[in-house]
C-alpha cells in the first residue's frame, strides 16, 4: 500500500465515520477496486477506525 492510497482511505474514513452510512463498506470498497485487500488492507482498517475512536474521546 502506497502512501497515497493510506491518505485516499484516511479522508474517506474521516468523511464516513459521522455519516449514517457504513465507513467500513467504504473502506472495503475502495481497498477491492484498488486491490489493496488481504491482511495488510484489514489491519489498515483496524488502524484507522481505532484512531477515529481515540480522536472521539
């Protein structure tokens, strides 16, 4: 995973997270369709949801 595509999922993840639609879905998405998926691309999204949840508190 390139750094572009770490900044591509970050703002999507941030655009999402306070939206009533599925961040996650997203993610997921756009890890298939660039295909960014597999262990790595779960643990990214691991990653990413923990830190909105640390930003949040």
């Amino acid at each position: 995973m390139s750094i572009f595509d770490a900044v591509i999922q970050g703002i999507i993840q941030g655009l999402t997270e306070f939206l009533p639609v599925s961040s996650s879905g997203h993610l997921s998405l756009y890890q298939h369709f660039t295909g960014n998926s597999g262990e790595a691309a779960g643990i990214y999204s691991i990653l990413l949801h923990l830190g909105t949840f640390l930003r949040l508190r």
